[in-house]
C-alpha cells in the first residue's frame, strides 16, 4: 500500500460533491479508507474527510489534477500525507503536566507531532518538566516593555523552525490581537471550562466555593477573543462536596492533559475544519 493521503475540504452545499470526489480518487487508482462527510444546513455549507491509498499517485500530481474540480466548487481543501509528523511549536509556563504529557505521547508513538522547540516565560529550571531533553528550550520573558518584541521572536522561531502548530500547554500569558491572528487556525490552547464564571486566579477555589458538582477543561484554537476561539475537545467529571479545592486542582489536571492531547491528534490528523466561530470534527 502507498503511503496514505489526507483530503479535506468545505464549500457551500449543492449535490454531487461526494460522487465528483469519489470518482476522482477510483479513476486514479486510489481506494478509500475512511470517509466522512457533513452537511450543515444552518450554514448550507458542505464539509469532507477522506483517507485513501493513492495507488501509486503522487500527492503532488493528485493537488494539480484536483485543482479544476476544487475550483468548480470553490472549495476550500488540502490534500497532505495521512502520516507525517507536524511540526509543533510548544509553549509552557510553570505549571508542566500538559507539556510532559504531550512529550510522553510523541515518545511512544502515540501522537504523530514533531515537537521542533519549547517556549516558555520562565527559565528551564522553573519549568519542572525533565522531559525536555535536546529539543531547543527558549526562555522568553515577558514584561509589559518586552510582550512586542517577544511575540515577534515566538514568530521568528516558528517560521525558522517550519512549525505547523503551536500548542499552548499552560501558557499563561495572554496573546495580542497581532499575534493571536498570525497563528490563526493553527493556535490551540488548554484552560479550564468554568470560565466565564469562574475568571481570575484560582478558579478552581472559586468553584469549590461555589460548590459545583462537575468540571471540566476545554481546548480551543486562539482568536482575538479572550478563551472563544473555535472549540476542538471538551471533557469533564462529576465531583461531590467531599472533594476539596486541591482534588479539584487534581482531577482538574488530569483532564486538562488528556483534553489538550485529545485536541492536538485530532488537528494534526486533518480532523478538524473550521466553520465561522465553530469547528466540524471527524
């Protein structure tokens, strides 16, 4: 079998799409492995995922031979190899568990990222994680004075790098408007799902306080908009009167890694498709 494609794509409704793009694939040899498809009558727009053995086709003849097809439809697609590993920028403050879990995933095989730096506010020794190794570690440090010059070097660092992803593992610094639409679409971050109820520090004291009975984390892509972006995973777990603020800190740890792992396969597997300030995830 040759190496597996990814084909993704959206563009307003009308019929014969999937059939055109069935076609397409079988008279060139290729065969499906996976396909989903969705229509969202709200926005009349038309979304599909298709894994499939090109046979023997370059991806790059399949991108140009695609091209009148996609144009016909005025789709917005790509077509990339199903396995390759993208490059991931990462970005950690002091607290590490989504960073380390996320290394420990790429190390075992489990997530198909390539994890090119590690960015962080903090010196190396504050960063607790010893998971780090050789992957280039920069301290940027982030003042009011320094937040413009720092965000310029976080860009020249993924640029330089070719960084596909930029994953925001407990980075506790908030993005400008500037920044947060350079890395449109390909920013995800981790917090908490209580906001807005729960904004500011310790906001799980602050739920304790208030006595919930479920928590949760939710990761999402970066907008300008303050924790709104498009949301890609969410999960939570129920909890009693019994848990103190520290096992909420707890169990809220573990659900937040697990989350923002969660998040990062599915981008990086071509899962993922944007639709206005909601996603559409296979």
């Amino acid at each position: 079998m040759s190496e597996p494609l990814v084909l993704r794509l959206a563009c307003a409704d009308r019929p014969g799409i999937t059939a055109r793009v069935t076609s397409f694939l079988y008279e060139r040899g290729g065969n499906v492995l996976e396909a989903q498809q969705f229509n969202d009558r709200e926005s009349d727009r038309f979304f599909m995922r298709v894994e499939f053995d090109p046979g023997g086709a370059a991806a790059e003849t399949l991108r140009r031979n695609f091209t009148p097809l996609a144009d016909e439809f005025a789709m917005e697609w790509k077509l990339v190899s199903r396995d390759r590993p993208r490059r991931v920028l990462l970005m950690v403050s002091k607290f590490d568990h989504c960073l380390a879990d996320l290394l420990y995933r790429w190390r075992i095989g489990e997530l198909g990222i390539e994890p090119v730096a590690v960015i962080s506010n903090h010196p190396r020794e504050a960063v607790t994680d010893t998971q780090i190794g050789d992957i280039p570690f920069h301290h940027l440090l982030v003042t009011r004075e320094t937040k413009p010059a720092q965000e310029a070097e976080v860009r020249r660092i993924a640029e330089e790098t070719g960084a596909e992803l930029v994953v925001l593992a407990r980075y506790m610094q908030i993005l400008s408007d500037e920044q947060a639409a350079h890395f449109a679409g390909r920013c995800i971050n981790i917090h908490h799902s209580f906001l807005p109820g729960f904004k500011g520090a310790k906001p799980y004291h602050q739920a304790h306080a208030r006595g919930v009975k479920m928590i949760g984390a939710t990761a999402h892509y970066v907008t300008t908009d303050l924790d709104e972006g498009p949301i890609i995973h969410q999960d939570v777990e129920a909890i009693t009167h019994a848990d103190t603020p520290e096992a909420l800190v707890r169990k809220g740890r573990d659900i937040e890694r697990r989350v923002l792992a969660e998040a990062v396969r599915l981008h990086v597997e071509e899962r993922v498709v944007l639709s206005g300030g909601r996603t559409v995830v296979f």
